[in-house]
C-alpha cells in the first residue's frame, strides 16, 4: 500500500514537470512559442477583430446621429401644413434619411408637370400615374438612403461567419502539430501532446472572441436599418398625404 501511493505520486509529479515544461505559463508566451502556421491564423484573427470593431464603432457614431438628425425633422415636419412649409424645413435641417427623401421628392414634383387641371381648381393636380411614379421615386430613394447607411454592414457578418472557420484551421494545424510531437518524441506522454493542444485552444478561443461581437454588432445594425427602413416607408406616406390635404393630389 505505501509503495503504490510513492508511486502514484512519483507519477503525478512527473506529469506536472511535463506539463510545467511543455506549456508556457502565459497567453502571450503561448502565443510567442507557437508555430508559424498557428501564429499567421492568429495575425489574421486579430486584423479581423480590428476591422469589425472599427467598424462597429463608426456605424454606432453615424446610426446615432442619423437618429438624432431624424427625429428633429420629424418633430417639424409634423407642425408643417403645406409642401413648401416642408421643403423649407428640409433646407434648414441637418442631413437625415427624411431629408434626402424630402429632397428628392421635391425635385420630382418641380420638374413634373400635373397632369390634372380642372376647371374652377387653382391649382393643377398629380395625376394617378403621376402619384404612382412619386411613390416608386420615394422608395427608390429610401432604398438608396438605406443602403448609404448600411455600407460595411455586412461585412460584420462575413467576419462573424468565416472567423470560425479560420479558427478550426487553427485548431487542426495544432492537432497536427500535436501528432507531429507525438511522432518525434515516440511516446504520447502530456510533455508531446500539450504543445498542439494549447496551440489549438488559443486558435478556437481567438476566432470565438473575433466572431462573438461581429455577430451581435451585425443583428443589431440590421435591426437599426430595418427599423430605420419602416421610417421612411412611413414618411413617404406622410409626405403624399401633405400632399392630398393641400391640393396637390
């Protein structure tokens, strides 16, 4: 009994040796003794978490003031009663999705001419063709503001989805470098297996923390333009019936 507990613990501190030697004490000098392969998936890793919070902040920064610009021109919007009152609040505003929808619906009713002009009406009116080209100017316009406003957006998303699959390239590099150790040493002790294994946990965690916040920052922005999509849907529907309670439609 006493000699089968000497040697139970003579081999347990055998493998903390193994270990101790085999795996550096630190992150950072883990990821200095890995190998070349490991370290460019590493490189590569770290250029994309860059890029998508680079990108991240920036969207954050111009969503906000999109917002922001946003709800002041609609708080005006709603106290105008005709089409020029509108247009002169645009021309006063800040830049903001319903401005540049403003912007081109107000070039589109000055250069087409109405189609409608009854007799005993000052003024001419759209016609039904007309309103229906307004109508397709104000989404094509919306479609346009949003996609301004949605550049590098997916890219988030491609980060999110492809650093997974640069760190599973990680991790078997790691595996093989495991195998390699394994091979070179002939035996398959915890001092030859450690190395690969390590190198492989660090290439998995990296792309996790690369793709965790690239994902959420892409789902939160697709909501932000969705939401930011029914808006202008909104106000060009707003905008047409300014339009029917002045006279124009």
């Amino acid at each position: 009994m006493g000699c089968g507990s000497q040697c139970v613990a003579i081999v347990i501190v055998s493998i903390l040796m193994q270990v101790s030697g085999a795996i550096p004490s630190s992150p950072l000098e883990l990821i200095t003794s890995s190998t070349g392969p490991t370290k460019i998936v590493l490189l590569i890793l770290a250029v994309l978490s860059f890029v998508s919070w680079m990108i991240m902040l920036a969207k954050a920064i111009e969503f906000r003031r999109a917002g922001n610009a946003g709800r002041d021109f609609m708080a005006k919007f709603e106290r105008t009663h005709t089409l020029d009152e509108a247009a002169e609040v645009s021309a006063m505003s800040l830049a903001s999705p319903q401005k540049g929808v403003m912007t081109r619906a107000v070039r589109f009713i000055t250069e087409t001419t109405p189609a409608l002009a009854p007799q005993g009406e000052r003024r001419a009116r759209l016609s039904a063709s007309q309103v229906e080209a307004l109508r397709q100017v104000l989404d094509s316009e919306s479609g346009a503001v949003r996609d301004q406003l949605g550049r590098f957006v997916p890219s988030l998303a491609t980060i999110g989805s492809v650093s997974p699959l640069i760190g599973l390239l990680g991790t078997v590099l790691g595996i093989i470098e495991a195998f390699i150790g394994i091979a070179t040493k002939g035996s398959g002790n915890i001092g030859a297996v450690a190395p690969g294994v390590a190198e492989a946990l660090i290439a998995t965690a990296a792309a996790l923390s690369v793709a965790i916040p690239a994902v959420f920052g892409y789902n939160i922005f697709a909501q932000r333009l969705n939401r930011i999509d029914g808006e202008l849907d909104g106000f060009g529907s707003e905008l047409i019936a300014l339009m029917v309670r002045e006279g124009r439609i």
